[in-house]
C-alpha cells in the first residue's frame, strides 16, 4: 500500500490543503472553507493511506487538529521556525507550499510533533 501525506496551511476563513504520495507526486491540492465536515470530507478517500496530517501550529489550530484526531486522523503539528531552518527559506504557507510543491521531499521532511 502507498503511503500518503498531507500539509495543510490554515487561515482565518480557509486551509489550503496539499496531499502527496511517498513518491512525492502530487495527488490532490484545494482551498477549504474553515469547515471540518467539509475538510473530512476532502480527506475521507485517503484516509486508510495517510501516515499524516502535517498541521502549522499557528494561532488558531485547536480546532482543526482536535477535530481531525476526534475523527481517526494522524496529525502532527509543524513549528513554522524549525520547518524555515529546514527550508533555509521563507514562502507563504510554508507547510503547504513545502508538500505539495516538492520542497519538503517526503523521505526527508523533518520529523514534526
């Protein structure tokens, strides 16, 4: 079985999503509304797949990864410091950008709690 990962850059009114395989190819990328329905919903296929749900623990996060967890799902937080010391640069949305748009390489990213 494929593993999968997931990034997810959260704002006030939506999360940016990004999904990629072990391989690093990009599987599935969309803005959500801040719903969780809606953001279980858009992860529902992968869910047997994912290894985790990589979340930037900025100010608003509780809700998102306590609702993710409460429904099954393997996240982890990403401190934005330690992931910009990893990158050596600074993009918006560092976590989603940095899964999805391949400057995190699966088998490399730093391990993130």
């Amino acid at each position: 079985m494929r593993k999968v990962m997931a990034g997810m850059d959260l704002h006030g009114n939506n999360v940016m999503v990004g999904i990629v395989d072990d391989q690093g190819a990009r599987l599935q990328h969309r803005r959500l509304a801040c719903e969780l329905p809606e953001i279980i919903e858009f992860l529902a296929p992968y869910k047997a797949e994912l290894e985790s749900i990589a979340v930037e623990s900025t100010f608003n996060w509780y809700w998102l990864v306590d609702g993710l967890r409460a429904a099954g799902f393997p996240v982890v937080l990403a401190n934005p410091v330690r992931l910009l010391r990893f990158l050596g640069q600074r993009v918006r949305g560092i976590l989603y950008h940095g899964i999805h748009h391949q400057r995190l390489p699966y088998q490399n990213a730093p391990k993130v709690r």
